[in-house]
C-alpha cells in the first residue's frame, strides 16, 4: 500500500519509521516530514489546510491510507473531507475531534456516559465564571475550552490568579479557544497516559506511557509539549487499565458511536490516579508526542495493517497488536529558549548513538548540516529491561550527540526510577 503521512515532528517520524517496515507497505510520502522522515519517505510540498489539494495527491499518487499526526487538521476536518473523496484515513472526523478540540464537549460527554472525571462548571461569560469559583476550593483549574497549544490550562492557587486567569482568557489570551471556558476542580494523583485504538466498535489497548511536562528537572518551570517519556507506566497496573477501559475508554467509543459521531483513529486518554480511581483529565485525538515515539519503540507486529484496518472499520479481524515487554524511554532535547523563543539554526552532529533512535523533531537540513528548526529539536530513545536501564542507554546517546545549543531533561522517568531503587 501507499501511505500519506500527515505532519513533521517526532510523532510523525516515529510513525514513518515504523510504518515503512511493514512489508505491505511500498511507498510512504509525508506533507511536509523532516530530514529524519525523509530517510523513510518522500517529503512533499503539500498545504494540508487545502483539503482538495491533498485529495487530488491521493489519487494522483494512488494512496491507500492517510495518516494524519496532529491535531489541528483533524479539528480542521482533513478526514472528512478525504474519507468524502472514498479515500481511507486514520483519524477521527471533526465530530469526533471535539474531544480534543473542546473541553467542555469532553466533559459534557463525560456527564452523560458517567464517565469519571473532575467536578467542572462551563461559563461562555465572565460574571458566570467568576461565580462559579466560589463552589471551588484552591487551587481551581481554569481552562480555555478550544486549542491552545497546551498553553490554556491554569492552575490557579488563589482566588486572585483564579480571577487573572479567567479574565485572561475572556480578554481574548488565548484567541478564539477562550471564548468559553472550563473551570474544574483539582484532582490530586500521579498522571498517566493511556491509549487505544478504535474503529468506533472494536477496541484495543495500546498501552501506557509518563510524560514530564515542565522544561525544567523535578518538574520545575513552564509547561511544555513534553521533555521526555516512557513506557509503560507500570503505575497503571493492568487491573487499573481494566477500569481505565471499563469506565473510560469503552463508555466514551460507545456514546460517541449512539449519538453519531463514531470515532475512529486512536485515543489518547490524560488520566489522573486519584484515591477515588483513575480519572479522565482530558482526551487527545491523535498520539501523543512524545508518547509516541515510545510507544513505537515497543510495537512488534504491523503498524500499517493496524492503522488501515481501522481506518477501514475492520479493526475486529486485525491481529491484536504485539509489544516488547522491555521499557522503552525517550529524551527530548530542545533548542535553548524552549519553550519561549527557540534558538534557530544551531548545528547537530549525530555521533555513534548505538542502539538508540534519534527521532527528529524539530530539524533541518542546511546544505549537508543538520541544524536544529523548532523547540523540541531531537528525540533519544532507547529501549532496556527496566526503566533505568532504558534511561542509561538514552542518556548514553544523548552524550553521543553534539549539540551546543541544545539542552535537556537528566531527569527522565524519575518516578520510576526511585521506585525500581526501593
Ligand atoms: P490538559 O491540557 O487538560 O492536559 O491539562 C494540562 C495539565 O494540567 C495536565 O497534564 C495536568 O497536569 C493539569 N491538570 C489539568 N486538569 C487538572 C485537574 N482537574 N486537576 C489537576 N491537574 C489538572
Ligand atoms: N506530550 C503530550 C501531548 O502530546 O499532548
């Protein structure tokens, strides 16, 4: 078969590469891919908010599966508009994409599947908002309800930031995705990330994965997209993932299906391990990144039959998907500025990175330079039989590559770590 991949980050390198090693697969092109997914495909000049434009690609370049990577061109409709040409697509329609594209359609869904979550009030005006803080204690969580590039949660440990926050984001802080918000309480817990496939009937597990979110060691600093990841998390022990499927995942594919917006693509579930149980903090509608590039790591059997058979509705008869039960881990290395203004342009030299996989992130080529393009620049990620094995070999690699103007995380998968020392 032949495959479009839609994107350009690590997410989507780690997908290419695992997608060309399957043996149904001839030809993978990527609008538009990076220097490292060009190593596995086709990079193409394609301008994906142009829906017409990539349905005339897809035929004139006979595709068989469009994989869409991030979000935005699945809130933006890109699968509707393919799967209106006939054309096959894992990921979910705009309907469905609300997940991630509104919180409050989240949570309202969450009410009527009695779905696990924190408490929540939805307000579209700023009094309503700010009376609704009063059934909250501290601190309160307020959030944009649309997009924000992760940036549109606050945690707010007074009334006063709670107040900023709210009008903020009123005020337009966050554009459009702020025209409503969310405000909910704070859910104590370890986080976790968990994530299925579905066709919108058939369901299966992909696993889990920890995420450390701040740019700074002991999760100090600013939000990002992700510093580094494992998995699996075993602190989602399988009978917690069977409540996680019993009472999350499976309610959410049921009552998106009877109320037709069928989901079909892969779920990515933020969760919370509060003493009450695990909790949905929100759903993503796409991997994450870079959840992904872990998870990709682990999988043994087909990714490209996995992914067309559920863009085809057919995921029942798919062979279960098979995963090493070794730990894989991944460090992100970043330019300096991230998660601010990233430093451009700086020189990477790859080095002898042994058994690890260098995902690219942000990069590109300059003449025969590779230099780093972007904030998350370079994905290390190795694979071991616990996580401090899998954390030495990535930071092995990581002291193989020469990149001045990089930085990372040293901390990576720590949680697990002290609790392997115990
Ligand atoms: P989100 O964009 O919804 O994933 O939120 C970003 C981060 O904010 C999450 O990964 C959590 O760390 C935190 N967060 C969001 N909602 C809550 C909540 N209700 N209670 C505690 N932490 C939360
Ligand atoms: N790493 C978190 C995300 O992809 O949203």
């Amino acid at each position: 078969m032949n495959i479009l991949l839609v994107g350009s980050g690590g997410r989507e390198h780690a997908l290419c590469w695992k997608l060309a090693q399957s043996p149904q697969v001839a030809k993978v092109f990527a609008a538009p891919g990076n220097p490292g997914i060009a190593e596995h495909a086709t990079c193409v000049d394609l301008a994906v908010t142009d829906h017409a434009a990539v349905a005339v690609f897809c035929a004139t370049n006979a595709i068989d599966l469009v994989v869409i990577g991030p979000e935005a061109p699945l809130v933006d409709g890109l699968a509707d508009s393919l799967r209106g040409h006939g054309i096959a697509v894992f990921g979910p329609s705009a309907k469905a994409a609300q997940l991630e594209g509104s919180k409050g359609f989240t949570k309202a869904l969450c009410d009527r599947a009695d779905i696990p979550t924190a408490r929540y009030v939805r307000a579209s005006h700023i009094a309503e908002a700010r009376a609704a803080l009063a059934g909250f204690g501290l601190p309160v969580v307020i959030k944009a309800d649309g997009l924000a590039a992760g940036k549109g949660v606050i945690i707010a440990e007074t009334l006063e930031e709670a107040e900023d926050a709210i009008g903020h984001m009123f005020a337009g802080g966050f554009g459009e995705a702020g025209a409503e918000v969310v405000i909910e309480e704070f859910m104590r817990g370890e986080e976790v990330s968990f994530f299925a496939i579905t066709d919108g009937s058939a369901i299966v597990a992909l696993g889990s994965a920890q995420d450390h979110k701040r740019v700074g060691e002991g999760d100090t600093g600013p939000n990002t997209g992700g510093m580094g990841a494992y998995s699996p998390a075993r602190v989602l022990t399988p009978a917690l993932e069977a409540e996680v499927m019993a009472r999350i995942i499976a309610p959410t594919v049921a009552t998106l299906a009877a109320e037709g917006m069928a989901y079909s693509g892969v779920l990515f579930a933020g969760l919370m391990l509060t003493d009450q149980g695990p909790k949905l903090i929100e759903y993503n509608c796409r991997f994450g990144d870079p959840e992904c590039q872990v998870l990709m790591m682990r999988l043994e059997s087909d990714l490209a039959a996995l992914l067309l058979a559920t863009a085809e509705g057919r995921l029942a008869e798919c062979a279960t998907p098979r995963f090493s039960d070794d730990v894989a881990l991944t460090v992100v290395m970043a330019a300096t500025g991230y998660p601010g203004a990233p430093a451009k342009g700086g020189a990477i030299v790859l080095g002898d990175t042994g058994a690890a996989k260098v995902f690219h992130a942000g990069t590109a080529l300059k003449g025969e330079a590779l230099v780093a393009n972007g904030g998350r620049v370079l994905n290390v990620t190795a694979t071991g039989a616990t996580v401090t094995a899998a954390r030495n070999a990535a930071y092995a690699a990581v002291d193989a590559i020469d990149f001045p103007t990089g930085f990372c995380r040293r901390d990576i998968g720590w949680r697990e770590v002290a609790r392997e020392e115990r």
